[in-house]
C-alpha cells in the first residue's frame, strides 16, 4: 500500500525544515500506536494489557501482570477488542455490571512493532514490539501458545526481552514499586 505522505516527504528536508514531517501511516514501519494497561480490580485482580491496532485496542487479562525479568513468562488471556477511546478510561464499573469494580490506568504510552506488517505478526500469534511507557519500556514479545482455551480466549504469553529495560523480578517488581495510576495518582482500594 502506498503511503500517502511519500510525496509530500519525497519533496522536503525535515531536518532544515521546520515543517512536520507527519504521523507515520498506519502499517508504515516505525509507526507509533497507544498501548494501555489498565488495572482492574474485579472479582479477582488483573491487568488489561491493550495494543492499538487497526483501529481498536487488542486486549489481554494477564492475571499477574508484566514483570520486567526476561526469565518471567506471564499468561495472557486475550479477549474482545476494545476501542481506543477505551484507553483514557478510569473509575468504577457498577456492582452487578460486566467486569464490575475499580479501573486506574496503570501505564500507558506508544508502542511499535518490530515486524513490517503488525497486522500479520498478530494473526500469526507472534507479536514483537517496543513500548515507550512511564512504567514499561524496552523490548517484549507476546506469543500466542497452543495450550487449552477458547478460540475467542486464547492463551498468550507476555515476556520481556533481554535489554537495558528488563530487571530481576528478585531485585524489583515494578507493579509493587509502583502500584498507582500514571493519569490522576489513583491508588485501587484493595479489593
Ligand atoms: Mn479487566
């Protein structure tokens, strides 16, 4: 697919112009997309690890959340799309209501894939990424296991790479050292 900023980029010197150089086009390598992690206190405690893709945010219940220590492998249930607006979500789902209980934002930022064509790389259940969060950072991979599950629930594991970003869990445990919201400071009344 052609991208739609090339002659408009072809034409100018962004380095002695200081004009923009534009968002990059979805699918472009290099493109910079939302990531969101949202922690959710309902009937049991979990994260929600979203990615923005094709125009809605992919999402996981990891149960015991991300853990910066490559040798650390965390399960991560995949469920329905979410949108994108979904992101910026914070507060209380009513009792009785799906997914009931407390939401902070956790950590959120931009993320980029390593593949050429992400869209690929997630059908294919292998997902190599960057993210530049305020929490979260470096290389991660998420990788789509055959173990049990549902089709519309496959199991995924979420695992940090080796690089400067990845820490012994046994020298730090960043969900524990930093347990609040990155958008208010919102701490989540234990549940
Ligand atoms: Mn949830």
């Amino acid at each position: 697919m052609a991208n739609p900023l090339s002659e408009y980029r072809r034409k100018r010197d962004f380095a002695r112009s200081a004009e923009p150089r534009g968002r990059r086009a979805p699918g472009e390598r290099g493109d910079e997309r939302r990531f969101v992690i949202q922690k959710h206190a309902a009937r049991q405690l979990h994260y929600d690890f979203r990615l923005e893709l094709d125009g809605t945010l992919k999402s996981w219940a990891v149960p015991k959340g991300p853990s910066l220590d490559p040798a650390i492998k965390r399960l991560a249930v995949q469920v329905e799309d979410h949108p994108v607006e979904y992101a910026e979500f914070e507060g209380r789902i009513p009792a009785g209501e799906y997914g009931a209980g407390e939401v902070i934002v956790w950590d959120c930022g931009t993320w980029q894939a390593e593949d050429e064509d992400p869209a690929a790389a997630y059908a294919a259940g292998k997902l190599k990424f960057q993210l530049r969060g305020e929490k979260l950072a470096g290389g991660w991979l998420l990788l789509r296991t055959r173990l049990g599950g549902r089709a519309d629930q496959a199991q995924w594991l979420l695992i940090k790479e080796e690089d400067a970003a990845a820490r012994p869990e046994a020298d730090y445990d960043v969900l524990a050292e930093r347990p609040d919201s990155v958008l208010s400071g919102a701490r989540l009344d234990p549940p």
